[in-house]
C-alpha cells in the first residue's frame, strides 16, 4: 500500500477508538447513575492536554522511534480501557466514581499524548516520500472523521451506548492501532534536538507569542471559545435519551438511535473541511472564526429548541452547522498561527493553541456546563435542558460579539500568499 493509504487507516483507527465511546460515555454515566459527574470525566481531556501532548513528544522525539511510542500510547489506552469495562461490569456503587475516573484519566492520558504524535508522524512520513502535506493530509485526515462516525455506529447498532461494552469496543480498536503502528516505516527524527536548549524543548519559549498584541486576543478567545468543545460531547446524547421518557418520542429514531443521529456531526465536518481553504483566501482569519462563534451559537440554539418529533429538523440543523462550528475554530485557527508564528516555534505554537483550547477551554468549559446542568435540576434528579442550552448558546453569542470587537488582524492575508511568503524567506 501506498504511504497515503497506510496513514489514512492510522488516522481511521486512532479517531475510531475514541468515536467508540466519546459521544455515548455521558449517556452510560446517566444510566449509572453518575450524571452528577459527567462533567468531571470530560474536563480530564483538558487537564491532561497541558501536558500528555508534551511528554510523549520529548520521548519521541529524544529516546524512542516515534511510530513506537505512538503504538505504546494506544496499548496502554486499550488496556486501561479494557480494565474500565471489567470495572463497569462489577457494580460497586460507593467505589464507581473514584475507580472509574482514576482508570479513565489513566487512558485519556495516553490517548491525549497520541493525539499530537499521529499529526506529527503522518507529516513526517509524507515528508519522507516527497509528498506536500499540506496538499494531502486533509484528505488523510478526512478517514480520522470516518472512522469516528463508523465506531459510533457501531456502539449504536451493537446497543453498547449505554452499557460498558463502549469502552470494550474502544480497547479492542487501539490494541489493533498499536499493531497496525508495526506495519509502518520508521520516522526521521532527532534532526534539530541535540541544540536545543530546555526551555525550546519544553516548547516555553512560543509563550513570547504573548506579547503580540494581536496574538495574545487571538490565544485569549481561543480558550474563551474551546469551553464550547467537550459540551454537546458530554451532554448530547443524554439530552436525547431524556426523551425516552415521554411515550410521543420513546420510539423515535432520534432516542433510539442517537448516537446515529449524532454522526451528522461528523459528516458535516468532514464537508466543512474541504471549504476552509476557500473561505480563508476570501474572507480572512476574523471572518471566519465569527461564522464558528456563530455556528456554535447555533449549535446549542437548535439543540434546545429541537426534539425527536416535529422538531427534529432542528437538531439536525445542529449537527451540521457543528462542522462549521469545529472545523472552522480548530482547523483555520491551526492555520492562522501556522503563517503567524515564527518558524523556528511554529510546533511550539500550535502546542500553546492546543493548550489554550483543548487545556484551559475545554476544561473550564466541561466543569462549567456540569454547574449549568446541575442548576437545572431538580431534587428527584430530573434536568430541565431548554435553559441549560438557551445558556450555552448566550455565551457563544457574548464570545462572538466580543471577539468582533476586540480582535484586528493588522494584515488579512490568505493562506496560501502566507505560505508562499513564508517559503521566500
């Protein structure tokens, strides 16, 4: 098989294994009765994305091939996963949360450290074939999508969304990643380490960035931005199962089959994907971090207003605008600090945006919409959605006029005149 072929199933069993269990892990925790506690599980990706990323990076790049400890992430993951289904299957109910949440933060801690090194070790063997990374590797990434939707299908017609068996499921795929990784060349590495001083090896040194003015808002809004991440991850599908409950819907696809239902999501931003080049060279970075803002908006707007039945038109608006919501924050903001940052921190960079949203929002974020939800409910444990949502969506609306505001780029360039500029140099 070609190389494109190859890292394309990389990225399709490295998004798979966490598709398996992401968007259906908070409608498990309803059903053992840990609903209270959703959002401390879903803050863990933040915390452990201020320093899994880094730790795996300095191994990998100073001790260890970085194709093997990229397989050694997922082995560890899948066996903590493993462990995180015998767990769920042996009901203890004053020890569930405490085990739960120390084996999961166990296998989110080597997943997180992965997430970095697939990105890394995809460039690096394109690279090595002489292939232009930016030309190929959004196609590559496309099948990281895919196999995201093809995993939370699988949950959902196996009917493990509300069982232990997701994590099952997760396990067996990143034990088959971490043999797949044997199949793959090795990467050249080590080329600019042995100089490097430790504040450059701990990637310190991008925090000048700060000092930029323009920057510093734009790092700021990032974290403002990412709290929206985890939030319909964590609540999407326990919000939809709630349904259930009322006979007009119980029997609807959408309770049914939510984590179906959810996939538009990703479908739509496999499509919104592909648009981020045009959008970019016509409109500009503040354009299109705006239509995101918006999108997100949008997002938690139709969310609350939607339902199985009549108003299920509206949830599926959600998913799709998600794509604008996801791809146009995550993707085009990657592509911003790429052409802004100087060369020799440009890894360091998108490390520090990761880290700001990924980190700091998306933890922020998980525990602030857990204290949301739990205003909302009442003392017999039942959640009133439509506030909880109409508030998400209001803080979208506030970060975006915010951002319109306060945020100036001095210079609208598109992205291909900055690479192009970047390359003359």
């Amino acid at each position: 098989m070609g190389i494109k072929v190859r890292l394309a199933i990389l990225n399709f069993l490295h998004m798979g294994a966490w598709g398996a269990y992401l968007i259906s892990m908070g409608n498990y925790f309803v059903h053992i009765g840990l609903a209270s506690r959703i959002g401390s599980f879903y803050a863990l990706i933040g915390i452990v994305s201020f320093f899994t990323p880094t730790i795996a990076g300095i191994i990998a790049d100073r001790y260890i091939q970085p194709v093997r400890v990229l397989g050694l992430c997922h082995l560890l993951c899948g066996l903590g996963m493993m462990v995180l289904f015998y767990i769920g299957g042996q009901p203890d109910a004053g020890m569930y949360y405490s085990k739960m949440y120390i084996v999961y933060f166990f296998c989110i801690a080597c997943y997180m450290g992965s997430y970095s090194l697939v990105l890394s070790v995809s460039y690096t063997l394109l690279e090595q074939e002489n292939l232009d990374t930016v030309r190929h590797f959004p196609s590559i990434r496309v099948f990281g999508s895919i196999g995201f939707v093809v995993f939370m299908w699988l949950t959902d017609l196996f009917n493990f969304e509300a069982t232990e068996k997701q994590f099952m499921l997760s396990g067996i795929v990143s034990l088959l990643f971490f043999l797949y990784t044997f199949t793959l060349p090795m990467c050249d590495h080590q080329k600019q380490l042995k100089h490097q001083t430790l504040r450059e090896m701990f990637g310190l040194n991008a925090f000048g960035l700060f000092k930029n003015k323009e920057l510093c808002i734009f790092f700021i809004f990032s974290a403002l931005l990412g709290v929206n991440l985890q939030i319909a991850n964590a609540y999407g599908t326990p919000y939809l199962s709630s349904f259930s409950s009322m006979a007009e819907y119980a029997d609807s696809f959408a309770v049914k089959h939510s984590n179906i239902l959810y996939s538009l999501s990703q479908i739509s931003e496999c499509g919104c994907l592909l648009l981020i080049p045009f959008f970019l060279k016509r409109f500009g970075i503040k354009a299109v971090m705006l239509l995101a803002m918006a999108a997100w908006a949008l997002r938690f707007f139709f969310m609350g207003e939607g339902n199985p039945g009549s108003g299920l038109y509206l949830l599926i608006l959600s998913m799709i605008v998600y794509g604008f919501a996801f791809d146009f924050f995550v993707i085009s903001s990657s592509i911003y600090i790429d052409n802004r940052a100087p060369n020799n921190i440009r890894s360091s960079a998108q490390g520090l945006f990761w880290m700001m949203a990924n980190g700091v929002g998306s933890s922020v974020g998980s525990m602030f919409a857990q204290s949301v939800i739990n205003m909302n409910t009442d003392v017999e444990g039942k959640i009133d959605w439509y506030p909880s949502w109409m508030s998400f969506s209001v803080y979208a609306l506030v970060i975006c006029i915010l951002f319109y505001f306060m945020f100036h780029p001095k210079v609208e360039e598109n992205a291909e005149e900055q690479t192009e500029t970047k390359t003359s140099e």
